[in-house]
C-alpha cells in the first residue's frame, strides 16, 4: 500500500471515533515549534566569550560541529528542510555576526549584529525568538541581575535592554513577534543565609529592565526559572515562585522549561493552570534525565502529555520552543528527531477525539475512560504521520536519515 492508501484507511479509523484526520493535519501544520540554535555548536556562540558556564553542561565531542555563523545557518538549513510544516529559530544574543575587525560586548550589542539572521529568516519566511546569554561571560562568574556588586547588575541590565531593542527589530522585520526569554544561573552551592536580598535586587533589576519603552505586542519578555544547577544546587534566585509571581504582577510571560523541575514535577500538569491566569505561556520542551540534563526530546509519555495540554488549552496561546544540547550524537539528527518527536506529539493530541474523552470524565466514567485511553495507543497515528510528511515534501518515516549520513560525509566530515 502507498502513503495515501495506508492514510485514507487510518482517516477511516479515526473518523470512527468522530475524529477528522484532514482537520487534525491543517491544524497541526498552523503550529510552529521554535527550533534552537545552540544544539548546532554545543552552546558556543559567536563572541568568543570563552567555555560554557552557568551551571550547564553539553557532553560529548562528536565530529563536524559548526564553527562559525556560515556552517551553523548550513547545518540549520539542512535540519529544517526533513522537518515538515513551517516553523520559527530561536537564537541566544551570544549568537551575535560581527564584521571582521568588529566586537562590542553584551550591554552595547545592536540590531545591526543580527542582520544576517533576519536576512537567513526572511529569505525562508520564518520567525525569530531570542534569548538574552546571561552565562559564559566574565561578568557573570558569581552573579548577573542579583549580583551584589550595582556595576555587574548594571552590565546584565543593559544586555537585556539590548536584547529587548534587538527583539523589536526582528519583529519589526519579519512581522511576527519575538518572544524573548530570560534565564539568569544566580544562585548558591550551600544553604543560603539571605534568600530575600537576592531575589530583591533581581525584582530591582527586572524592573529597571521593563521600565524601558517597547512594544508589547511585538515583543513577548518571559522569565523562565529553574530548580538548580551545577554550583547552585541549594538555591536559585530565578525560582518558579518568584517568576510566576512576577510575570502575573507585571503582565509579562512565565516559560516553563519541562527540565527546571523537581524530578517529580511534569510540566504537563502547570500548563492548564497557567492558562487560567496568563492570556500565554511560554514552553522550552526538554527531556530531563534526573535533572536538567537536556537530552532529546523522544516520542515519551511526558512529550505527549504536553501536546495533549497545549492542544486542550488552545495551540494559539502556547509559545513553543524546544531546548536540547547532545553533542555525544549528530547534531543534526538531535535536531531533527526532536523537532519530529515534539510534532508527532502534537498529532496524537490533535488525532484523541477529546470532546468525548472529557465528557466520560465529567460523568465519573473512569472505566470506559481508562479503555479508551489505552485503546487509542494503538490506533495508526504514523500512518496519518508519515502522510503529512509527504504532503509537506519531507521524507517519511526513518528516510530522512541517509540524507544526515550523506551529510555528516560530504560536510561534517571536512571540518577539522
């Protein structure tokens, strides 16, 4: 049987249940997953700012990691053309293109840097997201908008001022809006003696920050916490508490990030809590392994649980955006399966009939409920998978991978 063929006897299927798979595909293509940069050069960046820092980690040497914005924007390319639909790049400010000769340091770094980006956006019609780095620089050895020194937080002010100027930019450009997502790695190795003075300066310098004119339907600011990291194991002063709160008191985003939890915390469970109270949130979908160890994101019970939320709660109202660095693989293939992983999950969600899952909740029928549930498992989802990849002309199935071995031979393997 053909890809169509196995498609219409799927859509039969699922149209048993009431579900419409042609819909559930028209849906699924009008959702863009934001696509991260730093997974094509373990988080190296542009401005030579030196080794990775912050409390984060990215393991392995595996060959062919691009070296400079030429090979990054080729490797991006080559991801995005064997993922189907439409999607977004989300860059980090470190990932800033200085003419030769030119360098400016964090607080003084301007649209002009990130020209070629919006040209590579504009020429593929694509989105950009963007991130203020508040790591990996000398300034933010100890401390960045909570530091006590008033000229280190005055530094990390001025970068994310920037950032915020550079977001408009984008927006402005590409007629979409840029989310842009603070993460700060403040924090402490040991049991603190002051929690509330840190977490003051960064409320200080957060507002400083938000005090400057921008446009708010252009420029979506979210603050994103995190439950620890190396060197900051017993405290961090970005917590969940205190950005949920601060992101309500100023209208600004909360991100959830699926890694920055206790381990027993899912994300799934806080997305329809916060939509609730948030007109948007932002998400970075992750695969923790113990901790926040960014592992590719997989076809999991959590990844689907999460696609489940955003689809219940309104696609429209839920930034997404991944965050992964493996440098032990291909860094294409982590790209690529992940950003497949996260859509396959999507389609699942968008292929439940959830009208009639809710309403056997609401009438207390947990038995049909519970087998129905586990019914759909088997349903021939990657029928429906593999036809939305040939009608959006990305290979299906397992055939995109000879074009990343081809690839990893004929450029990977060149760069030494």
């Amino acid at each position: 049987m053909t890809i169509k063929e196995r498609y219409e006897a799927a859509k039969e299927s699922y149209k048993s249940l009431g579900v419409d798979t042609d819909q559930a595909l028209l849906a699924l293509k009008q959702i863009p997953v934001s696509m991260h940069c730093w997974q094509g050069d373990d988080v190296t960046g542009f401005d030579g700012a030196g080794a990775l820092s912050g409390g984060i980690q990215t393991t392995g040497n595996y060959p062919g990691r691009a070296r400079g914005p030429k090979e990054l924007m080729e490797d991006m390319d080559k991801a995005l053309s064997l993922i189907p639909g439409k999607h977004r790049i989300n860059l980090h400010a470190s990932y800033g293109i200085f003419e030769k000769g030119e360098w400016v340091d964090r607080d003084q770094l301007e649209p002009k840097h990130f020209a070629k980006w919006v040209e590579f956006a504009k020429e593929r019609g694509i989105g950009i997201d963007f991130n203020p780095t508040l790591f990996s620089h000398p300034k933010a050895e100890s401390a960045t908008l909570s530091s006590e020194d008033p000229q280190i937080r005055a530094f990390w002010i001025r970068h994310v001022q920037a950032c915020i100027r550079i977001s408009q930019y984008f927006a402005e450009e590409l007629n979409t809006p840029c989310t842009m997502n603070i993460w700060i790695p403040d924090g402490f190795k040991d049991i603190p003696a002051d929690r509330t003075s840190p977490r003051a300066r960064l409320k200080d310098s957060l507002d400083q920050i938000l005090s400057m004119d921008y446009d708010k339907s252009k420029v979506y600011v979210a603050v994103e916490s995190k439950v620890f990291g190396i060197g900051m194991e017993s405290c961090t002063v970005g917590s969940h508490e205190f950005y949920m709160n601060y992101a309500s008191k100023n209208d600004i985003l909360c991100l959830l990030d699926s890694g920055h939890y206790h381990p027993t915390e899912v994300v799934s469970d806080k997305i329809s809590s916060m939509l609730l109270f948030f007109d948007k949130v932002a998400l970075h979908v992750t695969r923790p392994v113990r901790w926040d160890s960014d592992h590719v994101v997989l076809f999991d019970d959590e990844t689907k649980e999460i696609a489940k939320e955003i689809v219940r709660g309104g696609a429209d109202r839920v930034l997404l955006a991944l965050d992964f660095f493996d440098a032990s693989i291909n860094r294409l293939s982590a790209w690529v399966v992940g950003m497949r992983n996260m859509q396959k999950a999507l389609l699942n969600a968008l292929l439940l009939p959830n009208e009639k899952l809710a309403a056997l909740q609401k009438s207390r029928n947990f038995t049909e409920l519970m087998m129905l549930q586990e019914e759909l498992k088997l349903y021939p989802m990657g029928d429906v998978w593999n036809y939305f990849c040939e009608l959006n002309g990305v290979p299906a199935k397992e055939d995109w991978f000879p074009q990343i071995t081809a690839y990893e031979k004929e450029v990977l393997a060149n760069r030494k």
